[in-house]
C-alpha cells in the first residue's frame, strides 16, 4: 500500500498520465469494482466510515453530504467539482488536476454514481490553464474508453461529464456562487435553504465537492473505509494534501497523514530560515486565523485546529516571520478579500475596502487608535454578511489584531518599525 | 472591426451545445473572442451578444464581473503579476517597481506601442514559486520574469 495514496503516483514534473499508463498502476479499479459488484449506498457508508470529511475548506463530512441527493431522482442531478482554487496560499488542487487528473475524474465519477448524478462539471479557474488541460484530456481518454459517457455506467442512464473554464474570481469558488456562475450569471451567492441538494443548478439535486475531497474516493474503495481512516493520526481520516508557503525554506506541497502537527508539517518545508523568529502562521489559507509558537505541537486536522483557535481550512499554511511587518500584511490580505468581494451585501462591500484602507494607513503612519476599534467592529459584523466571503476575511485581521497588538502599538508610536513608511 | 469567422463559429457551436441557451455559453464565448482578439471590444461585445441571444448590458454585466475578461486594449504581451501575500512576502512590490519601471507604465495599463500589458492577478497557485507572474496565462519561473521584458514578440 502506498504512503501517499494522493500522489503516490504522481510525476515529479507533473505531467499527467495516458489512461492506458494510468491504468497499468492501478486506475479506475475502484470505479469499476463499485459499479459493477457494490451498491451506492454501500459507496456511500464507506466514504462514512472513512471519516472523510470536506477538503475545500469547510470540513463538512463528505459521505454524509452525499446522502442528502435523492436515491431516486425524476430527472437530471448534478455533482460538480470545485477546482476554483482562488484563496492565496492555496495550491493543492492544482497539482492533483495537473498531475493525477485521472484520480481526480475517478473519484468524481464514483461519487456521481453513488448520489445517482447523471451530469458531472468540473469547474476550474482560468488562470490554470495547464489544469484545464489535463482535466479536460482524461474527461476525453476517459469517455472514448467508455467509462463515462452516454450509457457507459452498468445498470444506469450514463454520466454526461463536462468542463467549464471560468474566468477569474475568488467568489466562483463559494458553492452556490459556483452554481449562479454555471448558469451563466453573475457570481453572487445564493440564499440558503433550499441547500444545493434539494435545488441546485438549475433547480435541480447538486452536490459541489473539492478536487482533493474527489481525489480521495479511489483510494477509500480500494482499502475500505476503516484503513483508509486509520491513516489518520488523530480523529480525521486520511492523508491530506499540506503545503507551505512564506518564511520557510522549501515552501511547497506534500502529502502526509490528516493530524500531522503543525511542527512537522513546517519542517517538512526546511523550517525557517536561519536566524528567523516564527510571527505566526495562517493553517488553512488566508481565510484562517493566526496562531504561533504555542500551536506546533497541535495536530494539523479540524479538531486539532480549533482547539488551537483557528480554522484546519484547506490545510495550507501561509508562515510569517519577524522580517515582514505584520500590519502590512493584514492590508495585503484585507485588500485581496475586498477586491474579490461580490458586492451584494454592505458588511462585505463597503467594510472591507474600508479596513484595507485602515490597515494600508497604519503602514503610512496615519493609523489612530479608533482605527483599531473600527477594524474590531467591522470584524463583529462578519457574522451578519450574507456568505462565507466576509467571515473568512476577518479570520486573519482578528486574530492578528491581537497577536500582532505590539506591532500595532509601534506604529501608533513611531511609525512602522519595519520601516515600510 | 468584426470577429473573425472562426470564433463566430465557435460561439454558434457553444450556444448549440446548451440547446440555444446563450447565457450558458456566455464566459466561454467570451473566452474565445478574448483568444482570438486579445480583449472585448463594444463591437466584439455587442456581436457575440447577438450571438449569444443575449442583450449587451446582460453580456456586460458578466464581462465586467470576471477579473480575467478584459474591456479594455490589451498588448501582445500580458503579463500578470500575483499580489497576494506569500508572493508579497517574497518580494513580489519590488518586482512590480521595477517592471513598471522599465515599461513606464502602471499596472492596469499597457504600453503605447502596444507591446505589453501589466495587471496584477491575486494568487495563481504557485505560492512555493514566489514571486509568481504569468505570461498570457503561462506560469514563468520568479527567475525569468524580468526576462519577458527581453524576448521578441
Ligand atoms: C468565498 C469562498 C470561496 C470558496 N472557494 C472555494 C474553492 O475555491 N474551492 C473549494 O473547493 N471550495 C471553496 N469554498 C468552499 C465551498 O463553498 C464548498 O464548501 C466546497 O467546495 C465543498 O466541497 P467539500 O465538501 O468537498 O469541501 C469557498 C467558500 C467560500 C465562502
Ligand atoms: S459576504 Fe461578500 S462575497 Fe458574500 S455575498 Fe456578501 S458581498 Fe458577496
Ligand atoms: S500568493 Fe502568489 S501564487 Fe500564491
């Protein structure tokens, strides 16, 4: 059995497999033994038992998800695939598209035929265009084998399997945002209930799952549930795709056990570099909070990092180290989320431009007091923005307010000690 | 100026495959007249509305929300550069100085002969390759970035 059951397989300069190659080692053996000797439900209890739970950030148990489709849909149903990928720090769906999109479309189709989804669309972002195209040659290698297509699955009414290039923007990314934009509108969320299993796109039974969340399908049916889950070191199952970004020394991409803790999943990344002292590090992309010195020892899983005080997220770490002013870098991040928002709601719209533009002050050395209190009560109306844009924009400011609160008193005193003003 | 007959083509074939629905189509068709023609004009915009049986404000309104459709000229090079915070932390504000620099112009803008086109992007992806820019939409090494400025056209 693999270590490494994501990428065991992947090429190191990612170029993907012919489904002939891919076949060789091991493919689409799952798909076949499920369809033809398993029943979906029975799909559906292993990915249970696996204790898979959702990559795409919100942690949601993903055999669960799967069982609110209808066991007997009256017509079309959706699963789609969220290769959106556009929260910084983030790029682990990038590699499993760009390298393994077999494993990838696999899991898809497994998942399709265990909610009984006759059309599966995988949605990936423009800017990965080299994703787009290994995607898009599986879907075709994949159809004229016959796996997918019109009537290819044993017993059922076939999977119409198709690709859908978008064309920038962080918000495409939220579920049903993801929805609006397949149907060819602006990309604003929708309100929930009715949740995307009861009306989707349009109107119809969908399921939106993450790249890494599909990938890990294959795998869980080839070892069975419980085994798959005992890859785990602590309650979630799995391996899980970690990367590093920032002040380490080999920032870059990994598989590794789910409950890895935060300290080996750094040194994993060469650490920091000589002479840095650790500021404090974002667990799961910029929409995490911040922890440091004192959540190393933490195991990197969704229990594991709320206990700490922050969000597991997508699992990618974003490090920083006391070589970067860390007010400069909640402006940055503020300013990302405040370009990327939708618009629709006034917390998200007008708040966030607004704290980006305290923040950048404070890099000026125009910050006041007040301003700190402001950045406090934009953060407290988080919960009242219509979707998960804005709560996610405020982890990182929160939280860096206060462990960073030095680092803003020294620019209320003097002006940024980094010397960025 | 009109689209070119291929792309036309493309845009009619792409309203067929969502059985005459254009709004379906609307982000792809968009995509191909950009392939095609580097950005959407208001004549290549009202065109592949008609196409499309969709209205010009409807096209607009999606043209105007993507990041990546651009409404304005862009010049036979487009570069984009990432601004988000891992690049950032790796030096990415003093490679935007410098290219702004050299091409003496800001980003969001393109130079008069027509040849380049800054923009900042937010993260591509590549955080463990930072700083991270693309050239019309292909990943360049952090080594070779000021390089693009070098290369013919
Ligand atoms: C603003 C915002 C952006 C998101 N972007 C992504 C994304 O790019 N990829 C992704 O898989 N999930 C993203 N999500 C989470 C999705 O809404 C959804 O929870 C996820 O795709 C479900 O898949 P999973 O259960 O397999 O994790 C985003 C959520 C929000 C609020
Ligand atoms: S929170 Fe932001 S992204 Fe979400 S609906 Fe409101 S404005 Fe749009
Ligand atoms: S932050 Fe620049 S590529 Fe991710």
């Amino acid at each position: 059995m693999t270590e490494a059951p994501l990428t065991g397989h992947a090429r190191a300069d990612r170029t993907p497999h012919t489904l002939a190659e891919w076949r060789r080692l091991g493919g689409w053996e799952s798909f076949d033994h499920a369809v033809r000797e398993r029943t979906p439900d029975a799909v559906i209890a292993a990915v249970k038992d696996a204790g898979l739970r959702g990559r795409g950030g919100a942690g949601f148990p993903t055999g669960v998800k799967w069982g609110f489709m209808p066991a007997d849909p009256d017509g079309p149903s959706h699963l789609l695939v969220n290769g959106d990928e556009m929260e910084p720090g983030n790029f682990k769906d990038r590699w499993l598209m760009e390298a393994v999109p077999h494993l990838v479309l696999e899991g898809a189709a497994i998942a399709a035929w265990a909610m009984r989804a006759s059309h599966v669309t995988i949605f990936v972002r423009d800017a990965y265009r080299a994703a787009q195209r290994a995607m898009a040659g599986a879907v075709e290698e994949a159809r004229e084998a016959g796996l997918i297509g019109a009537g290819a699955v044993p017993g059922e009414r076939g999977l119409e399997v198709s690709l859908h290039a978008s064309a920038g923007r962080y918000i495409c990314g939220e579920e049903t945002a993801l929805i609006e934009a397949l149907e060819g509108r602006r990309a604003i969320p929708r309100e929930k209930p009715p949740f995307p299993a009861q009306s989707g796109l349009h109107g119809r039974p969908t399921t939106v799952n993450n790249v890494e969340t599909l990938a890990c399908v294959p795998g869980i049916l080839a070892e069975g549930g419980a085994a798959w889950k005992a890859r785990g070191r602590g309650e979630d199952g799995g391996t899980k795709i970690f990367g590093v970004s920032g002040a380490v020394r080999r920032p870059g991409p990994f598989e590794a056990p789910m409950g890895t803790p935060a300290r080996e999943v750094l040194e994993r990344a060469g650490g920091l570099r000589d002479g840095a002292r650790l500021a404090g590090f974002l667990p799961g992309g910029l929409s995490s909070g911040f922890l440091g010195e004192e959540a190393l020892d933490a195991p990197m899983d969704f229990e594991g990092m709320e206990a700490a005080g922050s969000q597991f997220g997508t699992g990618m770490v974003i490090v920083l180290d006391d070589s970067v002013c860390p007010v400069a870098a909640l402006a940055n991040a503020e300013r990302f989320f405040a370009r990327e928002s939708c618009g629709w709601c006034t917390p998200c719209r007008d708040g966030l431009p607004w704290t980006a533009r305290l923040l950048e002050g404070f890099c000026r050395g125009e910050g006041r007091r007040e301003h700190l209190e402001v950045l406090r009560r934009h953060c407290a109306m988080a919960p009242h923005a219509f979707c998960g844009h804005m709560p996610g924009a405020v982890m990182p400011l929160e939280s860096g307010l206060d462990r960073f609160a030095d680092a803003f008193e020294a620019h209320l005193a003097g002006g940024c000690p980094w010397g960025r003003a | 100026m009109s689209l070119d007959a291929a792309t036309r083509e493309a845009i009619r074939g792409l309203r067929k495959r969502h059985d005459g629905e254009g709004r379906l189509a609307a982000v792809e068709a968009l995509r191909r007249v950009q392939a095609a023609h580097r950005w959407v004009s208001d004549a290549h915009l009202a065109e592949t509305a008609a196409l499309l049986g969709m209205t010009e404000a409807e096209l607009d309104s999606l043209a105007t929300f993507y990041s990546l459709i651009f409404r304005r000229p862009v010049g036979e090079r487009l570069i984009l550069l990432c601004d988000s915070l891992p690049c950032w932390m790796a030096g990415s504000e003093a490679l935007r100085a410098r290219l702004r620099e050299r091409l003496g112009i800001d980003f969001g803008e393109t130079t008069e002969d027509g040849r380049y086109t800054l923009v900042n992007i937010c993260c591509v992806g590549a955080c463990d390759a930072a700083p991270a820019a693309l050239r019309d939409f292909a990943l360049v090494a952090p080594a070779e970035v000021e390089a693009l400025l070098e290369d013919g056209p």
